[in-house]
C-alpha cells in the first residue's frame, strides 16, 4: 500500500472494480420505473442495508401525500448518516432511485443488467445508478482506509427526479434535510461526463395557451368562429416576434450544449377540435384550441419577465385580431440556478478530476434541471454541484448504457473531494 492517503483510497477503488460492477448490476435489476414509482422500497432498502453494515443511521423517509404517493407506490426515500470521529462538515451525496420507462428499441433486456465490452447495459445504467453504486464505493472505501476522517458522510437515495422531485429532494429539502448545519457539501452524481462539473441548470416555465371559438356546422364556417386559425395567429406571432429575440438572448451560464445557451421554447403539443372517437373526423368548426409550451429560462431573466412577454404577445393580438380570445394557465415552474465555480464541492471536484483523469476539467451547466434546484431554492444550500460517470446523450435512451471505467474513476474522483471536503482542506 502507498503511504499516500490518497493513493491509497484509489488503490481500494480499484481492487473493488468488480464489487462495483456488481452492485451497478443490482441496482438496475430493482425496477424503479417512474412513473408510476415501481419498487421504490426494496431499492431504498438495499441501499440502507448495505450502508448500515458500515455503520451508517439509516432512516427511511415516506413522502406521504406527494404527486403519485399511493398505498401501491409510496415514494420512500433512504437517508444514511455516518458521523466521523471528530466534528466537521458533512458531504452528502444525493442520487435518485427512479428510472424512465425502458420504452422500444432495446436490443438487451434493460433490466437484466448485462456486462459487455468493458460496459454495464440497462435501464438507468447511465441515468443514474452506476452515479449512486460509484459513490457507494467511494465513501466506503474512505471508510475502509481507516483513516481517521473528521465530519460526517452522508449518502441518500431519493424517488421522484424523474416528475419532478416531488416525492423526493423538494419534500426532504421542505423538512430540513438539506439545510446549512445539516448538510455542508452536495454532489448529485448525475450523468454529465466524467470530467465535467455541473454547477448548475437552466430554469423552465410550462404553460398552457388555449385559444378560444365558435362552434358552427363545418360546411358553414362563416358562422362560427375557428380557434384553431386562432392559434395559427398565435404560432405566427411567436415565430415572427418571440423567437427571433430569444435566439438573440445567450447566457454567461456556460450551458452545453452551446446552443441552449440562448433562452428557448418548444411546443410541446397543440390540440385543437372535436375528439374522433370512430377514428372519424366531426364537420363541426373547432370552438377550442390548446397548446402546451416549455420555455427554458436563462439565470438573466426573470421567469415574471418570461411570462409577461408571453402575455403581451397575446394581448397584441386581442387588439389586432377580431375575435381572439385565450386563456393561459401556469402548468410548472422552476427558477434556473448555479453554484459558485470557486466554492468549496466544485473547487476540490475539480481538483480530483486533475489528478484521476490529469486533465482540467470543464464547468457546465445543464440545458435541463435536476434535483439542485430544490437543494438551492428550498434547502438554500449553495455548495452543490453534479458530477457523475454517465454520459449525458446516453440518458433515456435505449441500449443505455454506463462505462466501467468511467464508473471506476468518478469513485476516485468522489472520494478524494469527499476526503478534502471533510479535512477543509478544499
Ligand atoms: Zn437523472
């Protein structure tokens, strides 16, 4: 063994390369599809019975009453707590348990968890139990290593990120579990590249627009009003005045990739007319039209701005277009957030990705949110970051898949920031 501490924990790392392995496995075989929110209690189990033997507090936590919360699928979360041998910060890493619908186009069973080509296949592989199995690892090789750590290590499984994290990181962060005094440093070992550290995420506003009409016999359309044409005016006026500006806006967020550095919008979906029950369309002139936007928020807007400019695209048309009426309705909100690159959980990160992989890493911040936004709005705790071994394009994909090495290394570089973090050393 090296006299290195360092080198030693690194040295544990390694010889446990097929124990990792093995417990990646293990977690993808817990079908933690969400939704619904399948097994989300053997998953939170098999997390706390492992760490209890390393004499973790373990508590299960039920986010009673969440979105999706029933007798069938309760979102139980795991929170494991391990105290060191003198007072100091604690480090707590954070994955959520749920996993997308496997969907088609699998070539391999996505919950058999087969090993191929120096990769581990399944659901969730990338996104993100080899993240949660890497920081296993990572903490209990620290442990193992005897040396004698001040602080406290903390490590939980969480449902829900997938909806929205409802049942999971919003609800434990409501309830303290995430506060300053608790909790000092958090990485959340999202799938974003081995040698990236996320410091944050763009914000997202969802609303429905409903335009509204006039039902009238379809062979006679001069005596209804069609909210359909309605909500072309709308389309128009958004690819003509809205979108044009929003592809002029870009972030100081270094945002990957680049051209979600601009603010965006999607149409989501747009529904318009009768129903067609018999796969039959109705003669009949639309009286409602819905359409359902995302618009993704840079960190220098303001989401009232964001939703005002909607807004008075829409009152335009009211005094331009005769006829036009519409409702909107706020479906879902998230404000964009981002960590200090030069705090304390990206600093030593950073550093451990110079000395395992011994090149610089790159800041980024995700084009989508994750679960940091309720670390940072609710917990109010800064000092969080991402940073694990999947590769971002992989999540939710078929045939997803994480590298074993990529796994190997991101458990060294978890390691060696968990162990500078709690020395202060970051
Ligand atoms: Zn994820």
């Amino acid at each position: 063994m090296s006299a290195d501490p360092t080198q030693q924990v690194f040295q544990m790392i390694d010889a446990r390369r097929d124990e990792l392995i093995e417990l990646t496995r293990e977690l993808i075989r817990i079908p933690t599809v969400n939704p619904p929110g399948d097994a989300y209690q053997p998953c939170a189990e098999f997390i706390g019975r492992r760490l209890a033997k390393r004499g973790f507090a373990v508590e299960y936590v039920h986010a009673a009453g969440t979105p999706g919360d029933t007798t069938r699928h309760p979102r139980i979360n795991v929170v494991a707590r391990r105290e060191g041998d003198a007072p100091g910060p604690c480090v707590h890493f954070n994955s959520h348990i749920d996993v997308v619908q496997a969907g088609a186009g699998w070539t391999l069973d996505p919950f058999a968890a087969i090993v191929k080509d120096g990769m581990v296949y399944g659901r969730g592989a990338c996104d993100m139990k080899g993240g949660l199995a890497a920081s296993i690892i990572a903490v209990e090789a620290l442990i193992d290593c005897g040396a004698h750590l001040p602080g406290t290590l903390e490590i939980s499984g969480t449902a829900d990120e997938e909806t929205g994290g409802y049942g999971g990181v919003h609800y434990l962060a409501q309830r303290g579990w995430f506060s300053p005094g608790r909790v000092d440093h958090v990485i959340i070992p999202e799938p974003l590249n081995v040698d990236r550290v996320c410091i944050g995420h763009r914000g997202v506003w969802w609303a429905e627009i409903e335009t509204l009409g006039r039902m009238a016999h379809g062979s006679m359309p001069f005596l209804g009003d069609c909210a359909v044409r309605h909500m072309n005016a709308v389309i128009d006026r958004l690819e003509r005045d809205l979108y044009p500006r929003l592809a002029a806006r870009c972030t100081d967020m270094p945002v990957v990739p680049s051209g979600a550095r601009h603010a965006t919008l999607n149409i989501n979906s747009v529904h318009g007319g009768a129903a067609e029950p018999c796969g039959y369309p109705a003669p009949c002139v639309p009286d409602s039209c819905r359409m359902v936007i995302d618009r993704r928020v840079l960190i220098e807007e303001n989401l009232d701005g964001v939703k005002a400019e909607v807004r008075d695209l829409l009152e335009q048309l009211v005094r331009d277009r005769p006829g036009f009426a519409y409702r909107i309705r706020d479906i879902f909100e998230v404000q964009p957030t981002m960590a200090d690159r030069n705090g304390p959980v990206a600093r030593s990160t950073a550093a451990a990705i110079r000395r395992v992989i011994g090149r610089d890493p790159e800041f980024i911040c995700s084009p989508g949110t994750y679960d940091q936004k309720h670390i940072d709005r609710i917990g109010k705790l800064r000092d969080c970051i991402a940073y694990g071994p999947g590769i971002l394009d992989i999540a939710h994909q078929a045939d997803e898949f994480v590298r074993i090495d990529d796994m190997v290394n991101s458990a060294k570089v978890m390691a060696m920031a968990a162990r500078s973090l709690l020395l202060g050393a970051a």
